[in-house]
C-alpha cells in the first residue's frame, strides 16, 4: 500500500494555457477587477475512455462510445472534456504507455472517428483536453526500440542509460515495479534504462533538445487538428539530475523532492509554451504542483509564461481506509485557495481514474446515504474557487465495486505488482488487500453505468473490469427519470455555476473552522455572496451562524426540507444547502 500512498502523494496535475491569445468564451462584459479566462470558467468533464462506452462488442469503450453519447455530456452542462490517453499503446499502464504519439490505440478507433469526435464536440460547444504523457514512453515505441538497439544509436540519449561497467546504478524508487528498483538491466547493450514507473515504461531524457523538440510537434501535431488542451501526465519527473547521486537512507519518504521538480522543469515549459501554447488557444495540464505553495504558484504565475492552472493532490491523499478528519479535509482546501487568491489559478476535485470512488472515500455508499452523500461531495466541488473536474459516473454517484475484491479480480499494474512487492518484503497482506478495496484505482475504472439492461448498456460483450451490480439502481437512464436523483442534483449545480461569476471568480473564505461536521464557507464578487453549508457526516447536526439572517435565497438544497431558524440550521445527513444574500 506503500506504493499506492506514495503514487498518490505524487499525482499533482496543472493545467496551462496560453495567457496571450486566449478569448474569453463565456464572459459577456468587460469586468476590470477580475482576470476572466475561458478555462478558469469551464467545468471539466473527465472521460476514462476504456470505461464510458463500448459500441463494438470488445468490452473496451471505444470513440465511437463517447461520439453516442455527447449529447449525454452536454445536458451534464459540463463544458470541456478530458479524454485519458488514447494513442497507440500496448497498455501496460492502460495508455499511459505510448508506442505511438500521432496515432489511435485500435481498441478504441481510428484517427476518422477522433476527427469526427473532436468536431462533435465543437459542434456542441464542449472543448477537448487532451493527456500527453511524455516523462516516459513505451518501450515498443520505435524511439526505445532504436534506442536499446546499440550505444550508438541516435536514439540512444532519448533514454537514460546507465553502462553495466559502472556498476550497480544508484538505486531508485519505482513507482509500478514489483521489485521496487527503477533500472532494469538489458542485455543487449549490457546497461540499465531508468523508469519511474512499470519497466514498459522507460523514461525520456528531456535534457535532450532533441526529445523535447519530438515533444513539441507531437503536441503541435493536436494542436493543428484544433485540440482545446493539454494535459502532461506525470511532467514533473521530467526534469531529473542526470548525475544520479546517491541519495540518503529513507529518501522514498521524501520522494517529490529527491525525484520531481529539479533544475530545468521551469526551462522546458516555458520553452513548451513558446513552442506550443502561445501558438494556440490551448489550455494545457500536467502532473505536479511541486513540493512547496510557492513552487505551485511559480508554476502558474501568468507572468512566467509557463503553465496556468496547478492541480494539487493533497485533497485526494487525505481519506485513508480507516477514515479521515474533515478538519484536515478543510484546512487543505483553504490553504490551496488562499494561495492561489491573488494569483495563479487552481483545479477542484476528488477523483480521477487513479483514485477510487469519491463517495466511497469521503463520504458514505450505503443506503440511505450513498445518494445525499454523492450530492453533497458535487456540491462541494461545483462551489469551490478553481476549475472543477468531475470524474465519469460521479454525476450519477457510482460506488466502490464489491466485485473487487481479492488480486485475482484487479487489473491495474500498481495494485497487482504493488501486491507482488508487499508480498515479497513480509508486509500484512489483509492490511493491503483492505487497503485496495478501500483505494484502488480499478474502482475509479468499473465501467459507466448507462441502464438496468445487462452490463448496464456499457457493452453487448464482456466487460473489461467487472460492472457494479448497483447498475439496476445506479445508472443514467433510472436518475435522468427521478427528479431528486444525484445526477439532477449535478445538472442543477453545472447550471448555478455557469451563471454565477460569484461561484467562479468569488473570493472563499471558511466559516465555522471548529466544527468537526460541517465544511461551510463564502463564496464572495463585488455585493454578491453565497454561503455554502455542507455537513460531510450521517449525523443530524446543527450549526449556529451569525450571517445566516444575510441569506434567504435557496440556491441549492439536496433534501426537499430545509430547517433554518434566524441564526441557526439544522442539518440532515449529508445535507448541502446554498444560499445567496438577499
Ligand atoms: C499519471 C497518470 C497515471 C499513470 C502514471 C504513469 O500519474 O495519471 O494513471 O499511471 O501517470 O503514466
């Protein structure tokens, strides 16, 4: 579990665009005080394509899938889409392991059905944020394939190569091996290559002009096909110390600082940007926020040209299996607001397809509870200050799958080789296997759950990852039916958040920093303000506020009763309620 842990301290994405030729899309008038830019406006849409939709039988979603449904995407009122990786690639890591940069992976289509995908989208007004995953490639990709063929090759610098004569390298953590160590021998030239992650998945030399050039006409290359973003997976362990120098006992424990964000990251995305993002009107995200606020906010000061938006990880590493404090939760989350209050910008959200379940996680997926819960927790992330990325299936609620449960039925490289790791050091195997049925990212994957039909109208074959048998209740055409159901919930607060600047642009301040239940703050733009009151347990509860007398317009409430008494409300289970000030 140490690695899944560890991963997901790592996981920190950003997102960037081009400051210079942006064009607000949505703003209507000039508003001198406050810097109004298109993707700081949009609601993210994140789509797992080998889980949404599968059209040709295979068990695997497919292009033509989401193609079937962006009608089902726009009524979400979401308004960009984030599609992981969907190159050519063997999928040792589900596409995170690229054999081909300029090419669809045959499971999910062609380049016509992306080209078809991509004006679908524009024709309904929904932008496409594409993943570049390019701290590593695959090793079938030709360049590692020239690169290991002698030591000569031209290829060879694209990769990091240690000669055997050297002896043993240094040692480094990986992240996906089963034995831990991140230098694989390879005989053919009698070196070790480098990869952070699964040994398919070498890592490339950005100090190499040459890499990093091949980098920009790739994203070049979308760019043209007129892609609205990007985001680069796992960019801050690009930049590495090449001299590889011993590194102190323990240094696992303080990976970040030992493995990402060296000398040299700053150069390669201002030269990204010049190269690419000034050049379109791009937004574009990667991994890593760095090991400090400041190093995050450096990142995305609009003045460095280098990349817009940080996306931290902290929030998504507070639920552990054993629970977590909602003080921790919000003391995070205000912390990552305030600094980005005068500058820079931040992403809001609580799953990814390396997370498990967010309801699961943070809230309650029993009955009663799983439905206010899963309400609640969008609530939350469609209210916040920051761009909000609301992973497949959250808007419907899906669950953790009791399906998984032993290392028999897991299907993600870290959780089988993670197993085989903690298997091989003595570790408490029940702790582990609980430990991934709490946090496994093959329960973020299960497939999207459509209908009450067999396979939940994902796929007429076999699915890949087993659907959750809540699909009979849990699913888009049962909760479009039901008024009170998770996913109108959802569609009510896509909809307050795109007409209120004050949701976007407000300031947020805490309220209530004490109350171990309740996460309430402001959200706050020129005389207009909002209260935001979420209670995250089962509890009734009850929470006295001076400024209640202040609101009396309801917004949003995700039970049909509200209990509120001149200064004091009484809370349901999981109730979350927005009020405006009258
Ligand atoms: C990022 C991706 C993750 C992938 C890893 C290696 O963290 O989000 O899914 O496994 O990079 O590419």
């Amino acid at each position: 579990m140490k690695k899944l842990l560890l991963f997901s301290l790592l996981l920190s994405v950003i997102i960037s665009c081009n400051e210079n030729k942006k064009t607000s899309n949505t703003s209507t008038e000039p508003e001198q005080s406050i810097d109004k830019k298109w993707w700081k406006e949009a609601i993210v849409y994140q789509i797992y394509p080998r889980s949404f939709q599968d059209t040709d039988g295979d068990g695997v979603g497919d292009l033509q899938g989401i193609i079937n449904r962006l009608d089902y995407v726009k009524d979400l009122g979401v308004t960009a889409v984030w599609l992981n990786p969907i190159y050519s690639s063997p999928n040792d890591d589900n596409g995170y392991d690229v054999s081909d940069y300029r090419n669809i992976m045959s499971d999910f289509g062609t380049m016509e059905d992306f080209d078809t995908m991509l004006s679908e989208m524009h024709a309904r007004d929904i932008k496409l944020v594409m993943d570049i995953v390019v701290n590593h490639s695959s090793d079938e990709h030709p360049w590692f394939k020239e690169s290991r063929s002698s030591r000569d090759n031209p290829y060879r610098d694209y990769y990091h190569w240690w000669p055997a004569e050297k002896g043993e390298p240094p040692y480094r953590y990986s992240l996906f091996d089963a034995e831990g160590n991140a230098w694989k021998y390879d005989e053919k030239t009698d070196a070790y290559y480098l990869h952070y992650f699964s040994q398919k998945q070498p890592d490339l030399n950005w100090e190499n002009p040459k890499v990093r050039q091949e980098v920009y006409d790739i994203m070049t290359y979308w760019a043209e096909k007129g892609v609205d973003g990007f985001r680069l997976d796992a960019f801050q362990f690009a930049a590495k110390d090449t001299t590889f120098p011993e590194f102190p006992k323990g240094f696992e424990k303080n990976f970040i600082q030992y493995y990402a964000m060296q000398d040299g990251l700053h150069d390669y995305l201002k030269e990204m940007n010049e190269q690419v993002f000034s050049k379109y009107d791009v937004m574009s995200v990667a991994e890593g926020a760095g090991r400090t606020l400041e190093e995050a906010h450096e990142l995305v000061d609009a003045d460095r040209n280098e990349i817009n938006m940080a996306y931290a990880f902290d929030g998504v590493d507070i639920p552990k299996a054993e629970g977590y404090k909602l003080s921790t939760f919000k003391e995070t989350f205000s912390k990552w607001d305030s600094a980005f209050a005068d500058k820079g910008w931040i992403s809001i959200f609580l799953s990814n397809h390396d997370q498990a379940r967010m309801v699961s996680r943070y809230a309650n997926d029993s009955l009663p509870y799983r439905a206010p819960s899963a309400k609640m927790l969008n609530t939350f992330i469609l209210s916040m200050r920051g761009t909000p990325y609301c992973y497949f299936g959250d808007e419907l609620g899906m669950t953790n799958n009791p399906k998984l449960q032993n290392i028999e039925d897991y299907q993600d490289i870290a959780a089988i080789n993670g197993y085989k790791k903690a298997k091989s050091q003595g570790e408490d195997m029940e702790t582990f296997i609980q430990n991934l049925r709490f946090g496994s990212r093959d329960h973020g994957r299960t497939p999207m759950q459509w209908d009450a039909s067999e396979h939940a109208g994902f796929t007429s074959g076999n699915p890949w990852l087993p659907i959750n048998p809540n699909y009979v209740d849990v699913n888009t055409e049962a909760e479009l039916a039901d008024k009170n159901s998770v996913l109108n919930h959802f569609k009510k607060m896509t909809a307050l958040r795109r007409g209120s600047d004050v949701l976007i642009y407000g300031d947020y301040a805490l309220l209530l920093p004490e109350h171990p239940h309740v996460h309430a703050y402001t959200r706050s733009l020129g005389d207009e303000q909002f209260l935001v009151i979420l209670n995250f347990s089962k509890e009734k509860v009850s929470v006295i506020l001076e400024e209640l007398g202040n609101f009396s317009e309801l917004k949003i409430n995700n039970y049909s009763n509200l209990n509120k008494k001149a200064n004091e409300l009484q809370l349901e289970p999981y109730q979350a309620v927005i009020l405006a000030k009258s």
